[in-house]
C-alpha cells in the first residue's frame, strides 16, 4: 500500500478511509478508491496520558467513529505520537479522485 501511496502523493491512511476492506490486504484486480490531493483531514496527536474517551470529548466525536477513521486503533489502542484521524473528508470520493487496480 505503501508503493501506491506514494506514486499518487498521499498516505496509506488516507487509501484506507476510502477503502476499508483494503486493511487486512488487497487483492489482485481489486478496484482501490484513492483520494486527491485537495482533501484534507482533520488530525490530532496523541500525547502522554491522553484517552480516547477525552480526545473524543475534545473533538466532539463519538468513539465509535475514531474507530471507523483510525485502522487498527481497536486493536492496537493509542500510541504517544501516533496521528489520529478526526475527520471523514477523504470519506467522500471527490470528482477529482481517481481509481487504482491492484495487479499483482
């Protein structure tokens, strides 16, 4: 994911908020969504002592959607210094988008 990140000058993150199933790996002739330069999104860093529970009061943002917009957060929990994702911009394919097909 990380090759295809860079040849279109965005982050593997940003592919994954537009593709979810692409999490656990993509497949070949698998049709990836990948967002244009133009959209940006909303972060925060975690710092030391930091909860989910107060950067979603902070940000006024349900838990539940940290989860959706931050791959792995569930699983892996928070990092000191990780970039969570607040925003869904990139969620909405603008026109300027494009599509890539995976082959391996």
């Amino acid at each position: 994911m990380t090759q295809i990140a860079k040849k279109y000058q965005t982050t593997s993150n940003a592919i994954f908020l537009l593709n979810p199933e692409a999490v656990n790996g993509i497949s070949e002739n698998q049709v990836l969504l990948i967002p244009s330069s133009g959209n940006t999104m909303l972060q925060h860093e975690v710092l030391a002592k930091e909860t989910l529970y107060g950067i979603s009061k902070k940000y006024n943002i349900a838990i539940e959607q940290l989860y959706n917009l931050n791959p792995g957060l569930r699983e892996n929990g928070l990092q000191i210094g990780q970039l969570l994702n607040l925003s869904k911009k990139t969620e909405t394919p603008k026109k300027n988008s494009c599509c890539y097909k995976y082959f391996n």
